[in-house]
C-alpha cells in the first residue's frame, strides 16, 4: 500500500486553508458534461468539511466523460440502421453520399460496425430527418431538431414556439374542378338491394362535398384542402403537416373578410366554419392562420 496517512484522511483544503477535503460519493450527482447538463451515478467528489469547495480528480472526470459518451452513444444511429436506411432508399454509397453531399468513405465509416467514433449529432440528426421524410413524408425540421436538443438535455422549444407565434400563414385557395355528380353519388346499380334508411338508401338527396386546394403562398406549394360537408353543414381545414394547437383563421369570401375565429387544429384537422351552404365554400378565396399559443 502506498497510500499516505493524510491522504486516506483527506487533504487540507486550499480555499480556506482550515478545513480537509473529504471524499465523498454522491449516490446522483447533477453536474455537465461539455456543456450538456448530465447526471453522474456514485460520482466521487472531494468536498472541503469547512467550506464546501470540491474537487474532482482527473481519473473521475475521465470516467464521468466515458458515461456520458456510453449514455448518448443509444442516441445516434447505429451502423446497422444507416446501413438500413440507405438500403430502404435503393442507394448505393456512393449515391447516399452524393445525397448527403459527403465523401463514400464517409458513408462507409459510419455504417462500420467496427467504427471507433459514431457520427456527428448535426449527421445523425440528417439521418434522422432522411428516415423520418421517407416515412411520413412531412417532416417539421424545427420541431424535429428541438426534440434532438432535448435528447442531449438542451431545451430549446419555447423559444422557437415563440418565433413561430409570430408567424401569419397566408393560404390562398386554388378552385379543383368540381366532379362529376355520378363520381360524386355513391352508384346504386338497378335491382341492387338497398336497405331502407340505410346511409347509402338516403345519400343522393342531402349528399354534398366537395374540396378546394390551399396554396401556401410564402412556400409556393399546395399544402392542405378545404373540404366541404353538406351533411353537416360544415367547412373543414385538413393540413398535409400535422400541425397542432391554437390558431386565428380569417377567411376571405369574396372580397369580405370574416373576423377572425378560433380554431383548435388536431394533427392538421380543424372544423373551420359551421353552417355553411356550398354557395358560402365556392366563394372561399383566402384563409389566414395565426398561431394563438
Ligand atoms: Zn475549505
């Protein structure tokens, strides 16, 4: 054993030149770890018993790095996933690399499963991005990269939800042509038996919908429809992006526009205006969205 007295003891604290410093194990303790908040298991500190300055030895803080890299290392794609991906997208590496606008020897290191560094977060969270648009096809990118700074303990969502808030969508409506009525009318084939009162039986005479395209005008693309249900009498919204929360929409009908109501959207779903007639909805020119929380 070549362990002094004193330092089995503690050591005298250079602070406040009175107290030792103790070794002391933290069950939990709070701290970060270049620069992302991280909580260390059985973290072993030495703490001043008079007052309270620590010190961490350099073989501690080498340990706490390698738990804070094994913790996040579930964090990135796996070499077998990419590997994955690029094959669900029929691409060769070379290709994925073009895609990405990256070196094949790139794509390479990372689907090695002998790879000694995973990929950067800003490519793994490209990665994520490419899997998720393959998918779902839309994608929200701020909302996405908010959830991956999350995941590395960065919380980041209010401040964007707060730019976003700002933001009026303009949506100019793009008339479809109307169907036609036999494509429209559920076909009822003579001598086929119908069911009294059943919803195909009395469809024909309160039947009615109908849907215009919505234009985003700031991003030049059809992003959503307006649909019609004479049914219920009601105008609905239905957005390609699952958007969610509350939002102002102001309806241009014709040249008029409706004050502002509103409306709750669902995952990209909103009822819009009840008690309307087809007259009202072929009039629709323009809806307004702003973002209320
Ligand atoms: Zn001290």
């Amino acid at each position: 054993m070549n362990v002094t007295a004193e330092e089995q003891s503690g050591y005298p604290c250079d602070q406040c030149e009175k107290g030792i410093m103790r070794t002391t194990i933290f069950p939990k303790y709070e701290t970060a770890v270049e620069g992302n908040p991280f909580v260390v298991e059985n973290a072993v500190v030495e703490v001043c018993d008079k007052c309270g300055n620590w010190n961490v030895m350099y073989k501690e803080l080498e340990r706490w790095h390698k738990a804070y890299e094994d913790f996040h290392a579930r964090d990135f794609m796996s070499p077998q996933e990419i590997r994955s991906l690029r094959g669900r997208l029929g691409l060769s590496a070379i290709d994925f690399a073009r895609l990405l606008g990256t070196t094949r020897q790139s794509v390479r290191n990372w689907e090695s499963p002998r790879r000694q560094f995973h990929q950067s977060r800003m490519t793994d969270s490209i990665l994520r991005l490419i899997s998720d648009s393959l998918e779902n096809r839309q994608v929200d990118v701020l909302e996405f990269l908010c959830a991956r700074a999350a995941v590395f303990g960065s919380s980041l969502g209010k401040k964007i939800a707060k730019a976003r808030r700002a933001a009026t969508v303009s949506l100019s409506v793009k008339k479809v042509a109307p169907e036609p009525e036999a494509a429209v009318r559920p076909a009822v084939s003579a001598g086929e038996s119908v069911a009294a009162g059943s919803a195909v039986g009395e469809a024909p005479a309160s039947y009615g919908t109908g849907s215009h395209l919505l234009y985003d005008m700031t991003n030049m693309k059809d992003c959503g429809a307006l649909t019609y249900d004479a049914t219920i009498a009601t105008v609905s919204l239905v957005l390609w992006s699952p958007w969610n929360g509350a939002f102002a929409a102001e309806l241009r009908i014709d040249d008029g526009w409706q004050p502002a109501a509103k409306v709750q959207i669902r995952n990209g779903k909103a009822p819009l205006l009840q008690g309307a007639n087809t007259a009202i909805f072929d009039k629709i020119r323009e809806l307004k969205l702003t973002r209320l929380d």
